[in-house]
C-alpha cells in the first residue's frame, strides 16, 4: 500500500461552495474577471442529489413580479454568451403559454411584462395548439421567447468555460468547517483552502453551512415530484418540438403552480409538473419514497384530463429533485450580515434556473465589493429578522 495521500492546501483569490448552476455562474464570472477560484462540490460530478440535474427547465420572458422581469433581458444575453463560448446549443425555443382565468391579475401581470397584447382565447389556442384545452372564461399570454434551457448541458458548459478560464473545480469534497477572517479557510474532507472572499451557493444544504456561522436562514427544501406522461398519439401535429411550454396560474380546474414542458428527455413523454412538494431532509431525500401516497399525483392526473386530453392520465415515468424554498418565494442574494465577505445565494424556490447567468454575476459583483449590476434589496437577508437575531 501506498502512503496516505497529503490533504490539499492550497490560497485562492475566491472560493465558491456549491456547483450546481448558480455557484458554478458565480464561479465563472470570477473566472471570467481574472480571479484564481476555486469551486467545491460535495458529491461527485454528475450528480442527481440537488436541484441542477435533468435535461430540461423552462424559461420565459414572462414575469409578473418586477425584480426578475428586469433581470430576464441580462439573463437570455448570458446564456447566449455562453453558448457562444461553449460552442453549443443550450436552447430550444418553443414558445410558452400562461394559462389562467380572464382577468387573473397574475395573467395580466404576465400580458404586461412582455409589453404587447397577446392573449391568445380558449378558441385561439385550441386552434393554434390542439392539445391544450382551457374554459371558455380562461385565456392564454403567449410568450414567444420561451422555451426550454439544456440543464445537464448547461451545468457542464459552464464548469467547462469556468475551468478553460483558468478556474479549479474539486468535486467529492464535503466542507466540514468555515472560519471567517479577512482571509477565510475553509476546510473539506480533503483540505484546507484559504481566500479573502467565499461564496456559499449550496442549494439544501446552505441552512447547515451558514448556521455555525451565527446566521439562521428560513429556508425549506422540498422534494418535488417530477413527472412525464404519455402522448396517447406519438407524432401528432403538436407533440413533440411543435407543442409549446406552460404554466397554469389559478385556473379554476386546477391548482396554482402546474406546468409543463415538450417531450424532450424521454420519446412521447410530455413534462408536466406541480410546482410545490413535500418537506425533505436533503441528505435523505427518495427515503421512503416506494408505496408512499403521493397526492400530487392524483392532482396533475386531473389536471391532464381537463387540460390536456392528448396524454394519458397516468404517470409513464417519476423522478425526483429538490426544491429549496424562502417563506416569500425569492431569493437570497447577499452579504453575512457580520462577515461582509461571506456572500450568500439560497432559496431559489424552484424558478431560479433560468436566471442563473445574472445570479452568478450578482453574486461575483457582491464578492468583489462592487455595486450590483441589479438591485438586490428584494433579495436582503434583512427580510428576515429572525435570520438577523441570531447572527449579530
């Protein structure tokens, strides 16, 4: 036998804690402004154990809440950027539907955001695309720009761009402990790292990170169901690339939050999903999972067969993945309120995906003390006072 193997020591300008999407963009922008960073990731790339993994997540220009309808222009930007760099495609562009009842305020806040009337009535979509079918009182916005975004694709493209850059990506490191101080260590199951500025992105896991650190953050993992069901006919017209992505905002058969996308990871199976779940321990996430009831099951099923009657109403395949949720919704993009140079990007409640180009550089710009490209106020650990009790 060989002697044990030396643990890794080694000062960086930066280091990024978490490589899903978002800690893997903050890492490449530091890459990207000549920054030596070094991005650690527990388990071994690729994984499915947080919420990066699959090959599939919506995006829009759509966005009734102000914050993230100024941030989406930056974001399809970046993701071209990286494209660009990557020499591939991220992207296929089908278009999505927001579905709700006429006058829902979310609708119309959809409608506005996108700065033009299209609204599509039950009739007009029906005809446009035959396998949606709304009420009479319910109507569509139509958003040319959606679509759908290559997840797994993505995630290598980015650690592949960061690491021509010069960066350094450790996965199979479990960070055990982080000492703060004008210059940070950091230590892993396998060393001991020092940098003057760390950026913790780590999905579920950033409640156990940060808590030793006197900061307690209000953040929920879930696990969510991820479903594919069925094309009863296989090649029609609007299966496949021709359908569209959706989302339902309130409509009166279904609940708030069902959406769906193309048959893309698995032949004649369309994505549809509900955007809300069960609370989960990350570390024990599909435990327990066989023969337990799983009710939103039975609610997309009847989704599907009032919405959607082209696809059978049972599940063909179910995954899982994990959703880390804030009690508001949005996300955390900011500085330890003690330790300025700890910056912290959590709870991205299952829509943050597609705005991970301009997280990532949110989170570069805080780490680097620099004024944020876009406000981050609505995003202020300070919203919290309970987070703030116990830090200071």
């Amino acid at each position: 036998m060989g002697a044990p193997s030396q643990p890794h020591q080694a000062t960086y300008a930066a280091i990024v804690i978490g490589a899903g999407i978002q800690g893997s963009f903050a890492a490449y922008h530091l890459a990207q402004r000549h920054r030596d960073t070094l991005l650690l990731e527990q388990f071994l790339l690729p994984h499915s154990r947080g919420s990066s993994h699959g090959q599939s997540r919506i995006t829009r220009s759509a966005y009734p809440r102000a914050p993230y309808d100024r941030m989406m222009p930056d974001s399809f930007r970046l993701w071209q950027r990286l494209e660009a760099e990557a020499g591939t495609s991220l992207y296929r562009r089908t278009g999505l539907v927001v579905l709700g009842p006429v006058g829902d305020p979310e609708l119309e806040g959809c409608r506005r955001s996108l700065g033009a009337n299209r609204l599509l009535d039950a009739t007009e979509l029906a005809q446009r695309f035959p396998g949606l079918r709304l009420r009479a009182d319910e109507a569509a916005v139509w958003d040319d720009t959606g679509g759908v975004l290559f997840a797994d694709r993505a995630l290598r493209a980015v650690q592949d761009v960061f690491r021509r850059r010069g960066g350094t990506l450790r996965d199979g490191e479990k960070v055990l402990r982080i000492e703060p101080g004008a210059v940070l260590t950091v230590t892993t199951t396998a060393g001991l790292y020092r940098a003057p500025r760390l950026v913790i992105a780590a999905g579920a896991w950033t409640s156990a990170l940060v808590a030793p650190l006197g900061l307690r953050l209000p953040l929920q993992p879930l696990r969510i169901d991820v479903c594919y069901w069925r094309e009863k006919e296989p090649g029609s017209p609007d299966a496949g690339r021709a359908a569209p992505c959706f989302m339902a905002v309130g409509l009166s058969q279904a609940p708030h939050g069902v959406y769906g996308l193309p048959a893309l990871e698995y032949p004649g199976l369309v994505k549809v999903c509900y955007h809300h779940g069960s609370p989960a321990d990350p570390d024990k996430r599909d435990r327990g999972l066989l023969g337990a009831p799983r009710p939103n099951i039975a609610l997309l099923s009847s989704f599907i067969s009032s919405y959607l009657p082209r696809l059978e109403p049972r599940p063909a395949v179910m995954e899982s993945c994990l959703y880390t949720n804030t009690p508001d919704g949005d996300f955390i993009l900011d500085r330890h309120p003690k330790f300025s140079n700890i910056i912290i990007g959590a709870g991205f409640s299952g829509h943050g995906f597609k705005l991970a180009p301009v997280v990532g550089k949110l989170l570069c710009e805080l780490s680097l003390g620099e004024e944020p490209s876009h406000s981050t106020a609505p995003f202020a650990i300070t919203r919290f006072p309970g987070a703030l009790r116990a830090a200071l």
